[in-house]
C-alpha cells in the first residue's frame, strides 16, 4: 500500500512538473491532455473578464477558449514554481505569475487528480 502510494505520489508531481512546462511553452494541448473531459476550472480571474460563469467553467472545450485566449492576449505569460505539495489525490502549486507590463503575483492553484488527470483545479492569488 506505501508503495502504490509513493508512486501516485511521484505521477502526480510529474503532472505538475508538466503542467508548469506546457504552460510557460504555451502548448495548449498538452495542458489540455493533463484534464478529465469534465473538468471543472475556478479562477479569479475568469470571474472579472467573465462574470457571468462565477469564476467557473467546465469541461475541456471551455479550458481550451480560455487559456487561448490568456495566451493570445499575453504572449509574455510565464509561472516560476517556488512551491509544490503533493499526495495521493492532489498538488498544490505556488508559483510566480509574471508578464510583460504587469506586477508580478504570487498564485496558489490546488489541482484535484483521478485518473492520472486533473478533475477539478482552483486558482488563488496572493
């Protein structure tokens, strides 16, 4: 049992590890193929440019217009890791949001995992 939990524990950082990396190159897919279909996505930010979701959108069709758009708006879009918890069932990222002509932010985002795929992610600025 201690093994099979040290070992959703390493595929769950390497799921982070991935995320971060397809990110920061800006490879869509890539991020999209670390989601669940029905994923769910809560983001401050969603909730200001699209009020009327709450902060919330679902599923990998949504994921995709949004963070297309975030990358075609912001090209310079980048995220340092500094922090990364992990266990069986999620992470938690702290990473350094920093783009061109704006102030550097620190996030928290907790990813949820099943699967070997993210089912339901959180974002938190600080």
């Amino acid at each position: 049992m201690i093994n099979n939990n040290m070992n959703q524990v390493m595929a769950n950082k390497q799921i982070a590890l991935s995320w971060i990396k397809a990110f920061n190159d800006h490879l869509l897919e890539n991020l999209l193929s670390l989601y669940d279909e029905d994923a769910v996505h809560f983001s401050p930010k969603l909730k200001i440019r699209h009020p009327e979701t709450g902060g919330f959108i679902r599923g990998k069709a949504a994921l995709r217009s949004w963070w297309a758009d975030a990358f075609n708006r912001i090209p310079s879009l980048q995220y340092q890791l500094k922090n990364l918890i992990v266990n069986e069932e999620q992470l938690i990222m702290e990473y350094l949001r920093k783009a061109d002509g704006e102030n550097d932010m620190m996030v928290a985002e907790i990813l949820e995992i099943k699967n070997q795929l993210i089912i339901k992610s959180r974002v938190y600025h600080g």
